[in-house]
C-alpha cells in the first residue's frame, strides 16, 4: 500500500490531505484532534508531518432533538452533527464558536435548541443552499477544515431488524430493542457533493469511524458514490474502532464484525488498517456500561487480518465519566502511519490480498 499520489508532497514536501468520514460525537472528537496538525493559510509549515487540507464528511439522517425539529419545520437537512464538526475544527477560543455551541435551556420555542443549529438554518434560507450555508458558516468560524453533509438530498434511514421488521427513522432505529440486520438510505439514490467525491479522489489519508455504527458510519456508505470512491482512492484508509459497543446497534460485536458489517453495506473491503484499543477499561467502567448492556469491543487482531486489513492495537482510550479515545494518541498513530508510508513505503505492513 502506498499513500496516495503525489498530493502527500505538494506542501513543503510534507503536507497531508486527510477526509475524516463518520458523525456524531465521535468524527467532532476526531477532527478537533487532527487540527492540531493543520497549517492555516499564510503559516510556516513545520518541519515534520502536517495536514495541508482537512475535510470531515458528515451523515445527515438525524431526526431527533433540536435538529429533527428544524428538519421537520423548515425542511432542512439535519443540523446538529454539522455544526458540531464546524465547531470542532474552528478555534477553540473563538467567541463565536463557543456561541455556536450555546443551547437555549429557557422554557418556549427555543428551549433545546442550539443557536448554531438555529444560524444553520437561517443561513440556509438565505442562501438557498444547505451546503453553501455550511461553507459561509465554517469562513465565519476561521476553520481549520471545511465539513461537507455526505449528502444534500433530504434523507431517511430505514432498517432491516433481525425479526423481519421494518423501522424507520434513526430515532426509532435507535430506541429499538430488535438488533440491525441490514440498513438502507430512501431515496436509495441520493447524490453526494461534487466536493466529497474530489476529496475522496485526492486524499492522502480517509478514517472512517468512530461513532454509531448503523447511524453515524454505515449511513455515508450509502450515498450513491461514497463507497466506489473511497475504494478508487490510492489514499491511507483506516477505520478507527468504537471502544464499547451499543445495545441497540452493535451489541457483542468484536472489531472484525464492525468492519464486516461495514463491508457489507459498502459491498467492498475498503480499509487497510483498523486502529482497534486493546487496552482494557477499569472494572468501575465495564460495570457502567454493563448498566447499559453495552461492553468494551473485543480487539480480534487475528479476525481483523483474517480480512485482509492491518490491525493496530494499542492504548486509544481515556476515562472520564465515560471512555473515551484518547484522541492524541489516536492521531499520534495516524501520523505515524502516513509518515512511514510516505518516508518508506517498503515498511509499511500491507494487507492480506483480497
């Protein structure tokens, strides 16, 4: 495997062109991490690896809280995980990126309402566009990255459940006790942004992950084009793994069965390594989780080779009031990753052949 084109050498020899792809808590998580290693306009470039050009794709199914009811009122693609993301990638004392995150407690129309949420949408009605209001909204922010919807048509989850039956909605999909056999997208044709499919093609590095299996990665693999992109790039492709499972998404399923349940939905392998922890979680975390039905997913090392893909294991988590991945580590290692590849090629560890 070797990074990407010659992209990895246009900045000073070492500027990196990463697309973080995925939604939620996990991609913002990830992205506020990777800005640390962005070069803004204008800067010196450091001596070592840099990002030259960060993109985050971000899921747009959510139809729950503030963002499911500007979605239904003013029917406008989903706000939340955008804007987290935007705020993620923006400067971290910006004024005006704490304010984005602000959210109305007050009783009334506004109470759970994010005032990013609310400038999302607004921005939207005079643009006319969702994806415009999202570019303007990230030049307001001074981003470090630019966040693109994985797509712009106004989509729906629907779910296979395990029984047969059918739930609609990610809400619903969520609060169901019934375990995900298979996900669709209606439309089933939805197009993604011109702008994704070229970050796709010029990438040095794509993550995928972490976050909500079946409503914050499988999702982006179902617009029309994402899947065939990514697996056309020539660039780095990592999927970074949830450290605990879900009940009502990912309940005992290993690291390997993540990366097979996404395989299917792509219906084509498309990573070459998989950052999995293998570190376990305190006792007093397992027994939080368990409350939950939830545990800490299993690192199968030999199952995850067994598919072709690279597995490195090691210490990507932190605890807190929940365990978390120690995003500095994490990005630690992607660097490390795209710095052997593009200083030796012959020593990066390749995968199985397919």
């Amino acid at each position: 495997m070797s990074l990407g084109s010659s992209s990895a050498h246009q900045n000073s020899g070492r500027g990196l062109r990463v697309v973080a792809i995925g939604g939620g808590t996990g991609l913002s998580t990830l992205l506020k991490g990777l800005k640390y290693y962005t070069v803004a306009p204008g800067e010196p470039p450091p001596d070592g690896m840099f990002i030259s050009e960060l993109t985050g794709v971000v899921t747009v199914s959510d139809d729950g809280g503030s963002s499911g009811r500007l979605r239904r009122e003013l029917n406008i693609l989903p706000p939340g995980d955008i804007r987290s993301c935007l705020v993620a990638v923006s400067e971290d004392s910006n004024l005006i990126s704490q304010l984005f995150q602000y959210r109305f407690t007050s009783a009334g129309d506004l109470e759970g309402h994010s005032f990013g949420n609310l400038f999302l949408a607004a921005l939207t009605a005079v643009t006319g566009d969702f994806a415009e209001a999202v570019k303007r909204a990230s030049e307001i922010l001074a981003t470090r990255g630019r966040i693109l919807p994985a797509t712009s048509s106004n989509v729906q989850l629907q779910a296979t459940m395990n029984d047969g039956s059918i739930v609609s909605g990610e809400t619903s999909i969520t609060a169901s006790e019934k375990r995900i056999v298979e996900l669709h997208m209606v439309p089933p044709d939805a197009e993604p942004l011109p702008q994704t499919l070229l970050a796709l093609a010029e990438a040095d590095i794509i993550t995928i992950g972490p976050g909500s299996l079946f409503t914050s990665l499988v999702p982006n693999l179902l617009v029309r084009g994402i899947p065939e992109a990514i697996a056309k790039s020539r660039a780095l492709k990592v999927f970074i793994c949830n450290l605990m499972t879900e009940a009502n998404e990912s309940l005992n399923m290993t690291a390997s069965a993540h990366i097979q349940a996404i395989y299917q939905h792509a219906k084509r392998p498309i990573f070459d390594h998989a950052l999995v922890n293998s570190v376990p979680v305190s006792a007093h975390m397992k027994a939080q989780y368990a409350e939950e039905l939830a545990h800490q997913v299993e690192c199968d090392q030999a199952a995850i080779e067994a598919l072709g893909v690279h597995c490195v294991a090691g210490d990507f988590v932190e605890e807190n009031h929940f365990a978390r991945h120690a995003t500095d580590r994490l990005c630690q290692q992607l660097m490390r990753l795209a710095e052997i590849a593009v200083d030796d090629p012959s020593q990066m560890p390749r995968p199985a052949l397919r």
